[in-house]
C-alpha cells in the first residue's frame, strides 16, 4: 500500500519526475533529487501551512527539506522562510544582491500603504548564491531587473526552469510581473535574452502554470512585445 517505504511521494502536485508544485498567489516547488530535498520559494507567510500541509499529505516529514532556494527577495516568495526555517532548519539561499532584504538589514521598497498592512518576517541566509553556482543538478542563473538578485535555477539535462519572477505565465502567455514591482525594468527585459538562449521543455515559474510547450516562441513574442509593453514612455 502506497509506494515504497521511507522513499515518500514528491510534496505538492507532480509536474515531473521528483518535482512538486504548491500552488497560490505564488508556486512554491519541491525538488527531489538523490535525498535531497530541495524547497523553491516558500510563498507569503500565510503559505507556509500549504507548505507544510503538501509534506503531511505526502507523508513526508518537513525535515527532509535540505535547502531552502529563494528566487528573490520579494515577500510573497520569501515571506513563509523564517516560519518554515523554525520547523526545517533547512538553509535559506538566495542571491547575494538580495540577501540584505532578505535578512532584514535593508528594508526592501514597498509602498506605503503595503507597509501598513503586511509584516515583514526576515530570515537569515545561510548560503549566498552566485551566478553559475551549482546546486545538485541546478545551475544558478542570475537574471537581474525585477530584483537586483533574481536568480532563475536550470536543471540543464532536464532542460526545466524555475524561474521566479524573471519570467511569468498568464492565460497562456509569458510575461514580466507588474512594472511597479520591477526593481529596474530595462534590466529584466534584457534578461529575457539570457533567458532564452537556454534549452527549456518545461517552464516553472514563480507565477501562472507550467508550461511545457513551445517555450522558445512564447518567449520570443514576450521579447518582441516588451519594449512596447514595458518601456515606452508614457506620455505627459
Ligand atoms: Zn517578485
Ligand atoms: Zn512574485
């Protein structure tokens, strides 16, 4: 009854062979790999009891979670991690740019009225990241511009990205988050074109569905279509 045991299933919904998707607002990830268990994103703070709720049904304890792999500092990515690293103490990753806002030593921008209403939970990173850093099987890639260190992580043989904010889906479509939120939105536009010179058959990004078709096209009209969409000025 129920698969081999010790081995346990891959927490969330699987999308491929070892990897799990928990869906919200933002996709969190498992990622299998040998006995590691890797955890891409946490969500808000308010997710980390989807988090922890995809581990129990799974039948997998918390504690098999070795990393914690932040693709960027913004809080609905990394607001569940100082929650989950009380239950884990599993090491938080992320970009050495984005560290201090992860940590709380810089307060990260944010509106005003956003401050009044969500609290910050900072949590220490243990393991600073690095363009071409490996992780496992992940390569890490830095593709600055919705933050100053967003990293996407590519698994090159399996040809599958995560890619947090640097690239989006929305009803079928890639795209870049809203403008607002960009740290510096040339930069991310221009590092779609890192983006694309890889070899993708499965996108995970941090928004939207998978999508495990046609990414090179898809990518392609977000590429035509952002300058337009993205960089003109507005008028006055
Ligand atoms: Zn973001
Ligand atoms: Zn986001």
């Amino acid at each position: 009854m129920g698969g081999i045991v010790g081995a346990g299933k891959t927490p969330g919904v699987p999308v491929s062979d070892g990897i799990g998707r928990i869906a919200g607002f933002v996709n969190s990830y498992t990622y299998v790999e040998g006995d590691q268990t890797y955890l891409i994103d946490t969500g808000a703070s308010g997710k980390a009891t989807a988090i922890v709720r995809a581990f129990n049904e799974a039948n997998v304890p918390l504690s098999r979670i070795g990393k914690m792999l932040l693709t960027h500092h913004h809080l609905d990515h990394m607001g569940g991690a100082a929650f989950l690293l009380d239950l884990t103490k599993a090491p938080i990753s992320c970009h050495a740019e984005d560290a201090p806002f992860v940590d709380g030593r810089t307060k990260a921008p944010m509106p005003l009225l956003m401050r009044l209403f969500i609290r910050v939970h900072p949590a220490p990173v243990a393991t600073v990241l690095n363009d071409g850093d490996q992780v496992g099987s992940l390569k890490v890639l830095h593709v600055p511009g919705h933050t100053p260190g967003e990293v996407v992580f590519y698994h090159a043989q399996r040809k599958i990205l995560f890619s947090g904010d640097a690239v989006v889906e929305r009803s079928g479509r890639l795209t870049l988050p809203a403008p607002r939120f960009a740290a510096n939105l040339p930069q991310a536009v221009q590092s779609l074109s890192r983006l694309r010179a890889l070899d993708v058959d499965l996108l995970l990004p941090g928004h939207g569905v998978p999508v495990s078709k046609d990414f090179d096209g898809l990518l392609d009209a977000l590429i035509r279509r952002a300058p337009d969409e993205f960089l003109r000025e507005s008028p006055d």
